[in-house]
C-alpha cells in the first residue's frame, strides 16, 4: 500500500531523531525518512546502539524502523521523494566572526536551505525544527525562492519543547504543540497539513497556531523564562548560605503560590544543555540589534548568573579545601547537564572540571552515561584526569566528592564504605542537593550543599 505522504527530516540528532521516531510510531501510514551528512550517525540509527540514549526511544523506534521509519544518508533522493521536510540540523552558537559567543552559527542551517533548492522537482512543506532565531523562516523563505524556478516551498515554524530524558514523554504527550505560519492562504493551507500530522496523535486544543514569528520568538522565550527560574533560585542560594536560611525550604514556600508553581527551583551549580543558554544568547543578541539595551541586559543577566553559579561553587570548594587543591584527588559525580541523558553539551561540569585542573587538582569522573562525552569535551585541557565507570571505586581515595548530576543511582550508594575509602578529612560538594547531608555528616564527611549552612566537623 502507498503511504499516503513522504515526510523527510535532515538532522538525525537529539531532536529530529526522537521527533521522526515518534511521528513514524504514531502515524503508520506516513513514511517517515531521517537522513544526516554523518554516516556514523545513520549506521548507528540502524543498529541496536542508538547515538543517543533517550528512556523510551529503543522501543519507538524498534516499532517502526524498516516499517515507515528509514534512516539514511542518502540527502538528494530523501529531498526528491518528500513533500514536507524537516530540518534540524545543529544551531549551536558562532565561535567566530561577528556575534561570537552570542548568535546562532547557521551555516548548518544555509547550507540546508540550498540543498533542498538544488535538489528539490517538486512543491514542498519546509518545517523549521532546529531553533533558530527570529525571522530565519523568511531568510529560509528567500534562499528557497530566489532562483529561476516555478516550485513553491512553504516555511513553518514548529519549536521542539522536548526536554532531554523525557523527550519520549513530552512527544506523546506534549503540553501543546506550536505551529506557526504565513497568514496567507498557502502558508494557512501548508500549516493545516501539519496539524493534520500532530492530529494523529496530539488533542486538537494543545495544537496552537500563530504567525512565524511570534512562534519563532516563543521558542526562545519559553527557555529563557525557564532558565531565568532556575537564575533566580541560584542567586538566592547564594544569599541563603550567608544568611543561614535554607534555599530548598524557600524553594518550597515560594513554589506552593499556584501563580508561581513548583517546577524548576531546584537550586543547582547551574544549568546546561544545548538550549538555554544558546537561546538566551540569541534573544539578548535579537534584542541589542534593536538597540532595546535594557532588555538584553535584563535577559543577559540570566546567564550571568549562572556563571556565577559554578565560579561561586569552585571557589567555595577552593577555600573550605584549606585554599589549595594542587595534588588532591577530586572525584565527579556525574558529567551529564542533568540525570537520563548522556549528552553533556554546555554541562556545568566541563567548566568545573576545567577549573580544578587549572588548580592542578586529579580528577577522577564517573557517570552512569557521559563517560565518552566527557573525554570529548576534556581532550585537550591540561592535566590529570581519569574515568572510572563505578562511583564507589571512583571515590576511592580521594579527598571530594562533588556531585555534578542528579543521577538517581548516587543517593544510594554505601557512603559509608565510601568514606572509609577516602582521604581525611573527606568533602562533600552536594551541586544538585540530592543526598542525605544529615547521614552524610554523621559518617564522618563534611558537608557542603547549595544554599543551605554547610555541615562540618571543623
Ligand atoms: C530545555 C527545555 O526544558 C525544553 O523545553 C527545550 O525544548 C530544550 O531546553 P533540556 O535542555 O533538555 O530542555 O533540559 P532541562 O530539563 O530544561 O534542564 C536544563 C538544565 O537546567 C539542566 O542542566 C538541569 O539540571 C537544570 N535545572 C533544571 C536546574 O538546575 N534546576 C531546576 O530546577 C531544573
Ligand atoms: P540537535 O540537538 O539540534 O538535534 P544535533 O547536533 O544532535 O543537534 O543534531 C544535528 C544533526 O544535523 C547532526 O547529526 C549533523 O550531522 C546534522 N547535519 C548538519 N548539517 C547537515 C546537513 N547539511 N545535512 C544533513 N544533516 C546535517
């Protein structure tokens, strides 16, 4: 039987994986390509190791591949045989030239954008998936239509909100899915194609609609106003540990008020991912380029805070390990930017790790899933690091702990056994407030948990 329509998608990564996995499980009468420039990245798609773990995507994607759902790197025929076309391709942020440090590197994206018009001998559907900053639908829009060709290519803007760990979750359940198109009739015609997609699966009143920008825009918006919660909450632990309050119990009263809800306090050493911090960048650059300086100080903020966040973390654990780490063994709990995930990208533990090997610290990592990522992300900085897959041998005889990611596995571990494995006087840094700081204490360590006093038996 024919599938009654070809969707493509070009990024096989952390998004347009999971995202055509999950349209390919839902709607068995599409057929559902993903193909990507990296063949590594496709073989493992078509292997039993996925590229990416991700609770809940084995079994998705095991349902539909070879059914309706192919992986492939072959890029020219996936464009010819479509008629909607993903793109997620990378985002990350320019590391060079104007906008450094602060606007999208779209290079990925444009090359994206000229491949489709080269390849391309039919009328296509063209689904933004990567986040990009605003009004990228209408410079995709130009590329698309500039040459000397009778073909139409209709530009919709539909975010991811999926969060890493709970992608699986939030694509069969999503709070609402977004959809934004041009207001003439073609761009409402093509925007109707894709909620008939979502419709499969997703209820009719979580699908929303607006113009491309506004919903370009809410993309960036809806992760700086998360990642400014988890700022907010950071900078008032801060101020709890002077002022001998406990940041978990302010967290907790101020979370109650149904105005605010409880989501998203959980002071930590700071807050990583390929999303938030990107986003924000490009929302404070969006903003100076439209001289709105206030604005984009207001926003940049965000960020700062978080740097501060994990700077404010390595001095203290500087100064409570008697003002020099030089020799002393330091073990990471977790590399990950959060629990689930093995992806570490902008993890606030690569910048910590960093940092206590500029302070000639031996560091020895350990995490359930981000071993390889965390040698990606360390190869080349100075100094002595190893890995070791089990948190408690890990340990072994080092002076600190610090925990860089909730990890479910690390509050049962037998501290006990780790302490007496350890050297004396042994530290704690909990950065993610996930252990029992009370038990811990009364084996013998000290101590030291985000935004609340610091228990010690100096
Ligand atoms: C985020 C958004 O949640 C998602 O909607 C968007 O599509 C992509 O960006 P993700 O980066 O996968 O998703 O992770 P998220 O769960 O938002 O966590 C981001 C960071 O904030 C993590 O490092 C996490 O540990 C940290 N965090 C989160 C806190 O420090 N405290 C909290 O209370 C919550
Ligand atoms: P994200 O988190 O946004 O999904 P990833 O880096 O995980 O980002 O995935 C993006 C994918 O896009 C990568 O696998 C990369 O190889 C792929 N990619 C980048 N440029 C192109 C291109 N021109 N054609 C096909 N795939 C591309």
């Amino acid at each position: 039987m024919p599938f009654k329509r070809n969707i493509l998608c070009i990024g096989a990564g952390y998004v347009g994986g999971p995202t055509m996995a999950m349209i390919a499980f839902k709607c068995p009468q599409y057929k559902v390509t993903v193909v990507d420039i990296n063949p590594e990245r496709i073989a493992q798609w078509n292997s039993d190791n996925l590229p990416i773990y991700e609770p809940g995507l084995d079994q998705v994607v095991r349902a539909a591949r070879g059914r309706n759902l192919f992986f492939s790197t072959e890029i020219e025929k996936g464009i010819q045989e479509s008629d909607v076309i993903f793109v997620s391709v990378n985002t990350p942020t320019k590391t060079f030239g104007a906008g450094a440090g602060m606007a999208a590197d779209l290079q990925y994206w444009d090359k994206t954008a000229r491949e489709i018009r080269k390849y391309s001998r039919s009328n296509k559907i063209i689904v933004e998936k990567s986040t990009l900053p605003v009004k990228t639908a209408q410079a995709m829009e130009r590329i698309l239509t500039c040459a000397d060709t009778a073909l139409c290519f209709d530009v919709l803007s539909n975010p991811e909100f999926l969060a890493e760990g709970t992608a699986i979750q939030n694509l069969e359940n999503p709070d609402r899915v977004l959809i934004g198109s041009a207001q003439s009739a073609e761009g409402i015609c093509a925007r109707d194609v894709l909620v008939e997609i979502y419709a499969n699966w997703v209820p009719r009143e979580k699908i929303i609609t607006s113009n491309i920008w506004s919903s370009e825009l809410s993309k960036l918006v809806a992760n700086a106003f998360l990642a400014q919660r988890i700022s907010s909450v950071n900078s008032i632990s801060a101020l709890c540990e002077k002022a001998d309050a406990d940041v978990q119990e302010v967290a907790r009263a101020v979370g109650m008020d149904s105005r605010v809800g409880a989501k998203f306090l959980n002071a930590s050493v700071g807050f990583g991912g390929s999303c938030f911090k990107k986003d924000i960048l490009n929302l404070v650059y969006i903003c100076r380029y439209y001289d709105l300086r206030e604005v984009a100080d207001y926003w940049e903020g965000v960020v700062k805070i978080n740097e501060y966040q994990k700077e404010r973390f390595i001095l203290n654990m500087l100064q409570v390990m008697f003002n020099t780490l030089a020799g002393k063994k330091i073990c990471l709990f977790g590399f990950a930017f959060k629990a689930d995930t093995g992806d570490t990208r902008e993890s606030p533990a690569i910048q910590i790790a960093k940092r206590l090997m500029e302070e000639r610290a031996e560091l020895v990592i350990t995490d359930p899933k981000a071993i390889y990522n965390a040698e990606e992300d360390l190869k080349g900085a100075i100094g002595n690091v190893t890995y070791v897959e089990d948190p408690c041998d890990a340990a072994a005889g080092c002076c600190a702990i610090a925990v860089m990611t909730e990890w479910p596995l690390y509050k049962n571990l037998d501290y006990r056994e780790i302490y007496r494995k350890m050297a004396k006087p042994a530290f704690i840094f909990d950065g993610r407030n996930i252990l029992d700081h009370e038990a811990l204490h009364n084996m013998g360590f000290n101590v030291f948990p985000i935004g609340k006093p610091p228990l010690t038996h100096f």
